[in-house]
C-alpha cells in the first residue's frame, strides 16, 4: 500500500483490492479499515460486555456509548440535531450527518437485488435483507421470540418489564413505542392524514387505510385454512377460525353464556342491564344493537336496499328477501309448529305458550309479550300521537294505524275475500268477515255459552248478564 497517499486513499483502494487487514482474533471476521474501535466494539459483542447502563429504567445497557445516547434521546424526546434544508431533528449526531447526506448526493446507492429497494448505507440494506431471507438474529430472553431488527426486539422487552416511557401530554395515557403515541395523539387533534384516493375517506392511522383499500379492490388476503373462506382483515380470520374451533373466549359472569367476540359479549350485557342505548327518533322504540336500530329505522323510511334479482321485489330487511325468495323459515316452534325468518321472533313468540309478560307498564301495571308494544302503549297514558297524516293532519299513536287511514282518502281496499270478492281497506277486517262463511264462532259467552264471530259482539252480550247499559 502506498504511503504517499495517505490513509483514507489506502483505506478506499481495498475496495477494489479486496484487502481487509483487520481481523477480529474470536471470529475471524476481517475489515479494511485498521481502526481499533472496530475491533474493540466486536470484542464486546462477543463477551457479551455492555458498559453503558441508561440511568433511568436501570434495565438497558448498551456495548456503545453512542447506542446509549439514542435511547436516552428517545426517553427525553430531546432532538437537539436538526437539518436545515428539511426540518428533521435527530438525537444523536451520528445520525443527523447520514441524513444530511441525502441532501447533499441524493443518492441511493445500496440497491436491493431481490426487490429493487434502495438505501443511503448499506448497513440499512443488510437490515432489508433479512425481510426476504426471514432472518431473525435478535431473540428475547424471555419468551424466545425473534426479530429481523435489535430496535425491534428493545420495543419487544418492554412488553415484559411493563415499560411505557411515552406519555399523553393531553390525557395521561402512556404507550411502550413512540409510533403509538404518535398515533393516539390524533385521537385528541382530530387529525386524519391518511386518504383514501378512492372514495375521500380519511383515517388516522395507515394500517387502516391499507385494510378499507381492500373495500374497493375486494382483496381478501387472509384465507382460512379449513373451510377456504377468506377475509380482507386478519382479525376476522381469527374470530372464524373459533368457528370450527368452537373456542368461545368470552363469558358473561351472569348468566354463564360465552361468545366468540368480546364485541357480541359486551351487546349481550345489555340484556341484563336492562340497556337500550340505540333509540328511534322517530317513534321512541329502543334497541341493544345498532344494526337492529338501522333495520327498524326502514319502517319509516320505506327504504328497501335488499332486491330479489329473479322478480325485482325490493324489501327491507336480508332476512325478509330469504323467505321471499326461498320460502325459508328455518326457527320452528316446537310447541305448535309455526315457523320464524328470525330467531328473535321465534322467542318472542313462544311467550304466547308459557304467558310470560316480562314489559311492565310503570303507570297501570299493564304488561306485554314485546318491548315494543309497551312503547306503543305508554302513548295511552302519554297522549303521544306522532304519525301525522298530511291529507287531513288525524294523528296516531301508531304508524301501522296512519297506513290504514290513508286509504281512506285513497280509496284502496287492499284485502279481498277469496270467497265472495268484498273488499276491506284492514286485514283484521278481513278476517273477521271469513267468519260469516266459514261459520266460526270463537268469542265464546263464559256465563251462558253462547258464540259470536266478533269480540266486540261478545262484550255486547256480557251487558244482559251484568246488567250494564
């Protein structure tokens, strides 16, 4: 080597010479430049010596001063190192002179080979590399997981020791990376930064765009492995996956019932607290679910998004279009037979079997099978008539009543008799007429026996045994 040229000269020809004179006595890993400190810094790695303990969490130590100060930059959130030409601060000095780099060459010249990925230092690029080669140097003591990066496995141990050195100015809460606080910090800004180029909707976090892109593009990457369906977020894979695991994590410590998502146990402790937090504002009727409240609000807005695409009918609830288009009615009464769409109707309905009544009215002690039909009725005591009819201003304390009266204006007599062809503007009215040809006679006189087709001539009758005009 030539000692003319001095010793950064020398130190870059074996670059091409390929000369590395500097070796490290343990492992025999060789370097070009002749620098002691290299060496030195090696040494530690391999004895495991860190000197530099940080003075505040006393878990930290570090084989470099410099590794120190980084996390005690980190802890303080002191950057006293900022770039001029970008605005970027930085906690040590190191790592403000690589980034003024940029600046000055603006040049990349550490090319990945696998996905063309470009960096400023090439140790950046060894730290890449391992994301295509799944190396994981850096494994916790603790519980042996590893990690591609060391600043990854310092976040990691925090889990552990319970550290959470970044605080909330604004409320106090406090997070174990600094990322997460950045993000929580838009809770109280309001700030959504992240767009959706498609539709304009914004977001606080990245993650959570990247997951409503797959909206639009209807990627559903995460694929269950025993039944193939595939889901757009990896959370909802995992709630399936207890599908066919039968894994139900969530218990009410009341009645013992568990579920699958700590979501539907939370809705489900509303049936014991008595909770409806979701109220119509149309006609008061409350509801544990929102969903339940966005289906009942199409009764008074006639809105029909569920379309059978053999008649075209439109209807307003998916369980309503099934027996539509199926005829299915797949919750059966084991009492009398009679099927339900739904469920909650059929459990609703076996109340007319063991008479139970659990909606008691507070003012008159009057109690009904249905939430909904206690609403209606505290409208007796209230003198709340909400349902207006815009021809002639009648209102009603019901909406299925106003429906009825206006075909009084309109003249239509929707329900006809099979039988004799007569026309009723109400169903019910229709049904009583069947009677006169069907003969059926079921309001029975308790005193005397005998029958009549309508209620309403049954309580007529009662008047000659009690005597009441």
């Amino acid at each position: 080597m030539d000692t003319k040229l001095g010793p950064e000269v020398n130190c870059h020809l074996r670059v091409h010479t390929d000369e590395k004179p500097s070796v490290c006595v343990t492992c025999g890993k060789a370097f070009a430049q002749q620098a002691t400190g290299i060496l030195s810094r090696l040494e530690k790695i391999h004895t495991g010596d860190k000197p530099f303990v940080c003075e505040t969490c006393g878990t930290e130590a570090f084989a470099e001063q410099g590794d120190l100060q980084k996390l005690e930059g980190t802890q303080t959130g002191e950057k006293p190192f900022v770039c001029a030409t970008c605005g970027k601060a930085f906690t040590t000095q190191t790592d403000f002179q690589r980034h003024h780099k940029i600046h000055i060459t603006n040049k990349k010249p550490f090319l990945c080979e696998t996905c063309g990925k470009a960096f400023t230092q090439q140790i950046h690029l060894r730290n890449h590399s391992r994301v295509h080669s799944d190396e994981k140097p850096f494994v916790c003591d603790t519980c042996g997981k590893a990690f591609n990066w060391q600043t990854a496995l310092h976040r990691h141990h925090r889990i552990h020791t319970g550290e959470r050195s970044f605080v909330c100015e604004t409320c106090g809460k406090a997070f174990n990376q600094k990322s997460t606080l950045h993000e929580h910090r838009r809770i109280h800004t309001g700030e959504r930064p992240f767009v959706c180029e498609t539709c304009g909707k914004a977001f606080n976090q990245k993650r959570v765009l990247h997951q409503h892109r797959r909206i639009h593009t209807g990627e559903r990457p995460f694929v269950c492995e025993t039944c193939g369906k595939a889901f757009n977020q990896q959370s909802a894979l995992h709630h399936h996956h207890r599908i066919h695991t039968g894994e139900r994590p969530f218990v009410c410590e009341t009645c013992g019932k568990a579920f699958v998502q700590q979501s539907h146990l939370h809705q489900h402790q509303r049936v014991h607290a008595g909770e409806k937090p979701f109220v119509c504002e149309t006609c008061g009727k409350a509801f544990t679910q929102q969903n339940h409240l966005q289906k009942h609000n199409r009764t008074h807005t006639v809105e029909k998004p569920f379309v059978d695409v053999t008649c075209g009918k439109s209807l307003a609830l998916q369980s309503v279009l099934r027996e539509h288009h199926t005829g299915e009615r797949p919750f059966v009464c084991e009492t009398c037979g009679k099927a339900f769409v739904q469920q909650s109707h059929l459990h609703q309905h076996h109340r007319v079997h063991t008479g139970e009544k659990p909606f008691v009215c507070e003012t008159c002690g009057k109690a009904f099978v249905q939430q909904g039909n206690l609403h209606l009725h505290h409208r007796v005591h209230t003198g709340e008539r909400p349902f207006v009819c815009e021809t002639c201003g009648k209102s009603f304390a019901r909406q299925s009543v106003l429906r009825d009266h206006h075909r009084v204006h309109t003249g239509e007599r929707p329900f006809v008799c099979e039988t004799c062809g007569k026309a009723f503007v109400q169903q019910g009215n229709l049904h009583q007429h069947r009677r006169i040809h069907t003969g059926k006679k079921p309001f029975v006189c308790e005193t005397c026996g005998k029958a009549f087709v309508q209620k309403s001539q049954l309580r007529k009758h009662y008047r000659i045994h009690t005597g009441k005009t």
